[in-house]
C-alpha cells in the first residue's frame, strides 16, 4: 500500500487523539447505558460520564457546566443559537447583524431567515480579513437583536477582535454569538471576559470524535428563553435539544478539551514556529505568492497562500498526491469558483482561484514541513514551466490570466 500523503488539512477535520480514544472504548460495549435511563446502574454511569465530560468541556470555556448544551457538532450549536435566539426575541425587533466571512453554517443560516421577514446586514471585511469593530457599530440598529462574528475563520485563520465585539454587543443589549470551533484550546478563550452569550464548538476541531458538539448558553440568557429549541421529543439537555445523548462522544469531547486545556498553549506555540518556517521558505523561494490574511492576526496552524500564475485546480491536484491540503472549507467544496472568503477580501479571482490552504496541527513534525516545503516548490516551479501565463510574463508581456 502507497504512503499517504501528509496530513495538513486539520481545520477540515483532525484526527482522534489516542487517548481520546481509549477514554471513549468503554461507553461503546460494557458501558452502553441510555443517559436518560436513571432507574438502574447502566443509566446512572453513562449519566455521570455524560456530567464528567459536560464538566471537562466547560473547563475549558470558562463556564458552568448547565451552560451547554450538547449537539452533534458546531454546525447544529450555529443553528440552534441563531435561529434559536431569533424565535426568542421576535417581539423586540428582526435584524441581525454578521460578517461576510462568516462559515456556511451561520451565512446560511441566516439566509434562510430571511425567507422569513428577517433583517441581515452582513458586514464587509478588509484586505487582511479583519472586520473593523466600528462597521459593526455602524451595523447595529434598534432592531438589532442578534450579533454573530466567529473566533478564528477557518479558511484564512484571521483572528476577529471577540473582546471588543463583546463589550460592544453588552452595551448595546444584543445578544452576541461566536463560533469558536476553529482554534478553541489553541487560542486565549473565557466566555466572562469576552462577554458572549452563545458560543458554538466541535470535538472533531480538537482532535476529538465527530458528530458531537456543544452549545455555550449564558445562565442569563437561558432565563430568558433564548434559546427556543430546535429539536423536540423528551426535553433532554434541559429541553434546548432533545434527543438521546452520544454518551461515548461526549467522553471523547471532555477528554479532547481536557488535553487541550492542558497542552493547547504550548502546541499552538510548537506549530506557530512551524508554520512561519513553512512560509517564510515558500515567500523566500518563489515570485509571485501572496498571503491570504493577517500576517500576525491568525490561527497558529493556518497559512493560506495563493501562487500566481497557475491553474490553481492543477497545483491542488499535484500537490494532493504528497500533502492533504485543500483550497478551502471543506463545507463549501462542493461548490465551483473561487472562496467566497477571499472574494470578501477584494483577493483578485484568479490569485483566489489559486490559493491553498495549509493547516497544521498536533502531529506535524519539522520534517513534514521541510518535506512540505521541497514539494510546494518542486510542484509550482515544474507547472510553471509549462505555463503560457508564466513564459509571457517572464517576456514582459501583458498577461490576461
């Protein structure tokens, strides 16, 4: 069997932790009580574990444990936040206000309510990615009741400014949502200093199990009824989301943030330093790349570079046959053109048609990335030695690419 290729795709997906792992083997056989079942010991113990890894994730967070909510990942947390707070306050007004970068799960989302007579202003970004704090100020009006702007995007690693949104949103009484599944444990995060009220998150971001996630409710907010469930049929977690608990995912979702608790600091540290080496030889290397997003405002484990003069569709199908990389969300892969992501970003379509997204993360190693680095290079020099493009702008010919 053929080697696989290196991983550096891990804002798609990461692999399970080994740990994680064994920590969740025993709620599959011996251990496969129904968390509702309370009458008899198999209940009762994956009961507990359920608390135990419910008490592990708010560890994480900053929070109390009754502050979340399971779901099955962070594109259900999306939903149930936003749709959910919008049943919730329909009395006070119907306009929400988000960013254009946004992932898929909260821009649909709130495409959808405008079917239904909602408001959305969706605020424009700049050149590095950043949406300025006062255009979101700007963007808020009386009717404002929702505000969501995510922790770290997961196609260009841009780091949104959540603290000062916060405090803004508090000021202005709108309820405030951050999708944080995208650098949570690698990056400084407490839901009391940053003033948010909804926060979404997703084990399979952090090395833990697919199809389990949570929502992040502030107690204030619960009080008031935000928010209104999406899912009914026995009043589980409270009555926010019904539906019997993924005992053995939330076990490996409470190990997962455990773990990240614990090493997040020191390993976003680890695999920054790798992938500015990984950057820095590229830039040094080969003309005509340019980076996608902040150079400082970033994910650790995010470079995102477009390589001009390619057929970006060609570089991605070489390069894959070494190194899993993509051109984007895996959310959005099934959609053709270029990342609506750098397209909000003013990225020229064809430098956004050839761009690829590198995401590093726990098992990277430094000789990954030098091999990383030999095969970017290899494969771009080679395609440009057979491109048209590259041969008239070497001329000094004018270039339609």
């Amino acid at each position: 069997m053929a080697a696989l290729p290196i991983y550096l795709d891990h804002h798609a997906t990461t692999p399970i932790d080994e740990r994680v792992l064994a920590a969740m083997m025993p709620y599959f056989q011996e251990r496969f009580g129904n968390a509702a079942s309370n009458a008899h010991e198999y209940g009762t113990v994956a009961r507990d574990a359920a608390e135990e890894g419910r008490t592990r994730v708010a560890a994480l967070l900053g929070c109390k444990p009754e502050e979340l909510v399971f779901t099955s990942g962070a594109t259900e947390s999306d939903n149930l936040a936003i749709v959910g707070a919008a049943r919730a306050t329909e009395g006070r007004g119907n306009h929400i206000v988000t960013v254009r970068t946004e992932h898929k799960a909260v821009i649909d989302t709130c495409e959808a309510l405008k079917k239904h007579g909602w408001q959305v202003t969706f605020v424009d970004v700049d050149e590095s990615g950043i949406v300025p704090v006062e255009a979101v100020a700007s963007a808020i009006t009386k009717d404002t009741v929702l505000l969501s702007v995510m922790l770290a995007n997961n196609e260009v690693g841009v780091l949104q400014d959540i603290a000062s949104i916060g405090t803004l949103a508090r000021e202005r009484d709108v309820l405030f949502h951050c999708d944080a599944a995208q650098g949570l444990g690698y990056l400084p995060f407490s839901v009391r200093d940053l003033n948010v009220d909804l926060v979404s998150l997703s084990a399979h971001k952090m090395y833990g199990p697919k199809g389990v996630g949570a929502l992040y409710v502030r107690k204030a907010v619960q009080v008031r009824g935000v928010p209104v469930p999406q899912m009914t049929g026995g009043g589980h977690e409270r009555g926010f989301r019904s539906g019997t608990l993924n005992v053995a995912g939330i076990v490996g979702f409470g190990m997962a943030a455990q773990i990240m608790k614990e090493e997040g600091p020191a390993e976003a540290t680890r695999i920054g330093r790798l992938r500015d080496a990984l950057r820095d030889r590229l830039l040094d290397a080969l003309d005509e790349v340019r980076l996608n997003g902040s150079a400082d405002r970033r994910h650790p484990g995010n470079l995102n570079l477009s390589f001009g003069y390619l057929d970006g569709a060609r570089l991605l199908l070489e390069l894959c046959e070494h190194v899993a990389v993509s051109s984007g969300a895996a959310c959005s892969s099934a959609e053709p053109g270029p990342s609506y992501v750098l397209e909000a970003m003013g990225v020229p379509k064809d430098w956004a048609a050839a761009s690829v997204r590198f995401g590093l993360g726990r098992s990277t190693t430094r000789e990954e990335i030098a091999t990383v680095g030999d095969v970017v290079i290899d494969t771009v020099q080679r395609l440009r030695e057979r491109s048209p493009l590259w041969k008239r702008k070497l001329a000094g010919k004018p270039v339609e690419w």
